[in-house]
C-alpha cells in the first residue's frame, strides 16, 4: 500500500473515531520534517506521521518534531501494522 493511500484512509477512520475532530494535513515545504497529520479534538491535539511501513525512511528533522512535539502532547508515527496501537494511545492521549 502507498503511503499516501494509508494516509487517506486513515484520516478517515480518525474522522470517524473522533466526531467532530479537524485533521489537518501539513505542507511538507514549509518545515521540513514536521509530521503529516495535526488532528485538534476538543481541547487536546496531537501530531502523526504516516508511513507506508515500519521500514521506511526518515526525512530530515521528522524525529526531531516527533520527540519534541511528543513532550508537548502526543506525536507518533504510524504505518498500516501499528495503526492500532497508535488510535489506541490517540483514544488515551484525547482522554486524560
């Protein structure tokens, strides 16, 4: 699966996981590295980038903005066989 076919179909599920959340898709010129996905829930938010598997690469500055956008709220990486795993700990990040 494409990266950017995952990336679709995942905003949906988000869209539906969370009623009324705005998922916002970054523009990969403007800061390099700075995650694909700011989806904004209520009061909280949280930062995604979206691979097409566990192996792929990284661009310059993504595991900056991961770590330290992270300490601010939540951010995390997420490809088709974590997706799971990563709405799970969104669902727990949107709660607390």
């Amino acid at each position: 699966m494409l990266e950017k076919d995952f990336q679709s179909n995942f905003i949906k599920e988000l869209e539906q996981l969370f009623p009324g959340c705005v998922v916002l898709k970054n523009d990969p010129n403007y800061i390099q590295g700075f995650p694909d996905l700011l989806i904004l829930y209520g009061n909280r938010w949280a930062a995604l980038e979206c691979k097409k598997n566990e192996l792929a690469s990284y661009r310059p500055n993504q595991k900056y903005y991961l770590e330290i956008l992270n300490d601010m709220s939540f951010a995390a990486v997420v490809y088709p066989n974590n997706r799971e795993e990563v709405l799970y700990a969104l669902q727990s990040a949107f709660r607390s």
